[in-house]
C-alpha cells in the first residue's frame, strides 16, 4: 500500500508540472531554443528520484524529451518512465501532434502512444490495455478535444499571455487513459534561494492547485481523496529575460507524507541565444 501511494504521488506532483495553456497565433519567436531542467524528487522528506526535462525548439517545430526515475523502501520498488512528444510551437503554447509514453517498473511495463490533429486526439493506444470495470467513468468525444499531453503541458506552463496572473487558469490534460483538468488559483509569493546568482527575480508565484477528474478515472478512495485536496501548489518562478516561467516547486501534501518535485537546475538557451543558467 506504501509502495502504490509513493508511486501514486510522486506521478502526480511529475503530472502537476505537466499543465497547459491554450493555444495563440502560429509562432515561435518568443520561445527559447533550449531548455533543459533537472528535478528532484522527494516523499516525507527522503529523495525517491528525478526528473530531467528538455526543449527544443526550431522554426514553429518542437520536441520534448522527460524521463523520470523514482526508487522507494530501500530500493526495494524502482519505476522509470520516458516520455517524448513533438508539435508546432505557436506563441501562447504547445499545439502537440505525436505523445508517446514507456515505464518500467519491478513487476511491470507499459507505454501509451497518443496521435493529435488541430487540437484534438485521434489515435490513443495504452499497454496492457485492461477493460474498464464498473468502477470507471467513461470517456466522452467531448472529453479528447481541447487537450494537451503531459509532457508538452510542461513546456506550455512556461508561457502566461501579456496581462495574465500565472496562477489563473484551467488546464485540461489527457494522459491516455484520464482526461482531467488542473484549476490553478493564487495562493500567495515566495522567494527562491538560488545557489549561484542568476540575475532573474527571485519573488515566485504559489498557485493553488485543484485535481477534477472528468472521465476515464476509477471512483475509489484515492480518486474521491485527490479531488478533495486543496493543499496542493506549484510554485512558478519568473524568467525575464527569457520571457517565461519554470516550474520550481510542486507539493503534493498525502495522509502517509507530501510529495515535493523541487528544481535543481534550469538551462536556459533564449531565441536571440543568450544562455541562463538557474541553480537552485
């Protein structure tokens, strides 16, 4: 039960990073080249793992790459998960076209592959494939319009529209198999400590962070307890002079510890080439 719940959080607080917003006019000017962030990951205050994440973006093209590590009780259970996804990269957000998904773990492996066409999901296989028992809500047509994947919510989380509080939005995800939104909500600033000066203001914005499950998902008592939660945030800092935010922090607090995704360091190459580097 340990094991699941480790698993379970530490996913979610990767999950948290991974929002989205909507979707601009098609361009790329105002994106970084480059971005590569590293992450680690924390339950009940011990280190479980990782999670490095990377942008590239060409043209009105992008990729993505994250791979997350998370190793519990002594290493006793160990899950690593790759991700990847490709797009265009439009000025308000990532407008994906191809998600794919493999994990690993002591007992089992799997993969997800999503395809995308102007917005909406087309192709979606999950292995293993289990059928849905009583317990599951079903998925609508309404539920894979409108979405992003996980991997490339991380990416649109880094761009806010001009005039817009970051901590003011309502990100709908589809990650396959669940099709759930993440309401956002101020909670306040925080200061960042950073190991090596960076130049970028070092005041974050604490967002609020609100789990509605809306298809695909199982009604049992983990479902019905997230959904309840009103303790979790991410922490989003300011990069000016990159014009964006990254995610610094996520706590996702739960009855057995919280689960913290704490940035390590950030990697920045901008559009007119000029390197940042955050350490935190």
């Amino acid at each position: 039960m340990i094991v699941h719940s480790l698993r379970a959080r530490a996913t979610l607080a990767v999950a948290v990073v991974s929002v989205a917003l909507s979707y601009g006019k098609a361009t790329a000017a105002d994106w970084p080249s480059q971005l590569i962030a590293q992450y680690d990951v924390a339950f009940a205050g011990f280190r479980i793992g990782s999670f490095n994440f990377r942008s590239d973006v060409g043209g009105k093209t992008y990729s993505l790459a994250g791979e997350a590590k998370v190793s519990a009780v002594f290493g006793a259970f160990k899950w690593r998960g790759f991700t990847r996804s490709s797009g265009h990269a439009v000025q308000n957000g990532p407008l994906p076209k191809n998600y794919a998904f493999d994990f690993q773990s002591n007992s089992k492996r799997g993969s997800v592959r999503m395809a995308f066409q102007k917005k909406r999901i087309i192709m979606s296989e999950v292995i293993p494939s289990k059928p849905h028992s009583n317990q599951h809500v079903p998925l609508q047509a309404e539920h894979l319009r409108n979405v992003v994947d996980p991997i490339s919510a991380v990416m649109a989380l880094t761009k806010v529209r001009p005039g817009k509080h970051p901590c003011r939005r309502r990100i709908p995800i589809f990650d396959g198999k669940q099709r759930f939104d993440l309401v956002l909500s101020p909670a306040g600033r925080e200061q960042i400590r950073e190991r090596r000066p960076s130049g970028q203001p070092d005041m974050a914005f604490v967002c609020r962070v609100n789990y509605v499950p809306l298809g695909g998902f199982k009604k049992n008592q983990q479902t019905k307890y997230m959904a309840a939660n009103n303790n979790m945030r991410v922490v989003l800092r300011a990069v000016p002079s990159a014009n964006i935010y990254i995610p610094y922090e996520v706590r996702v607090p739960t009855i057995a510890g919280e689960a913290v995704l704490s940035s390590r360091r950030v990697n920045i190459v901008t559009a007119h080439r000029r390197r940042i580097a955050l350490v935190h």
